[in-house]
C-alpha cells in the first residue's frame, strides 16, 4: 500500500458516557470527514457499548451516542469497524448493530492499525 493510499484511523476505546471521549472521536472522525480526509473509524473495548441499540441517555443526563453513530453515513462515513472480541466480551449482539458496522477478527483488526497514515486513539 503506498503513503498516498493510507487513511488516518480513529480508535474509539472510551465507555461511551463516562466522560466526553466517546462524544470527542466521534466529532474528530466528523472532522475529518468533513475535510475529505476519509478516516477508518473502529470501535474496541468499552466503546462497543456506544453501538448497542435502544440506548437511555437520558438515564446519565446524555445525548445518545448511537444516534449520532448512526448519523455517520450522512458524512460519508459510510463504514465503521467493530472489534469481534470487543462484542463477545461486552455481550454486544451483533444483530443490533448499526448496518454500516462491519465486525472483525483480531488479525484483521491489526492488519488496518498497520495500513492506516496514523492512530488516533480516544
């Protein structure tokens, strides 16, 4: 892959409400979106929580995040990466997903931190 062909990647990691994190990637990838920088955003460890269905922010005094996830593919972010061993560890089933979340394995998941310009990580 050349230099030219690499993306910058946003690692959510962050528990979606605890603290502003989750809430600061997702505006970072949108900033970049916004500026055809075309990042690969992928979700890990507590962040999976962000993509479960039928979240009650209200519940925490937030706004939800999977709502503004699922706003994504209006800035042409049109895929989002889910860690598999997130999922299983978290009980996340991946039927709730949003449609543009597309799983993967360990090995997968470092094959795109290797691709990737640089990472960011929240």
């Amino acid at each position: 892959m050349s230099d030219s062909d690499r993306k910058p990647l946003i690692l959510f990691q962050s528990s979606p409400y605890e603290g502003s994190l989750g809430r600061s990637a997702i505006d970072l990838a949108l900033a970049f979106a916004v500026f055809a920088q075309d990042p690969v955003v992928v979700f890990s460890g507590d962040a999976v929580l962000s993509l479960k269905d039928g979240q009650n922010a209200d519940a925490v005094g937030r706004k939800s995040l999977r709502k503004v996830i699922d706003s994504l593919p209006l800035y042409d972010l049109d895929t989002v990466y889910v860690d598999q061993t997130s999922l299983r560890d978290h009980g996340v089933d991946s039927s709730g997903l949003p449609d543009f979340a597309v799983s993967l394995s360990a090995p997968e998941l470092r094959q795109l931190i290797q691709e990737a310009s640089h990472v960011i990580s929240l």
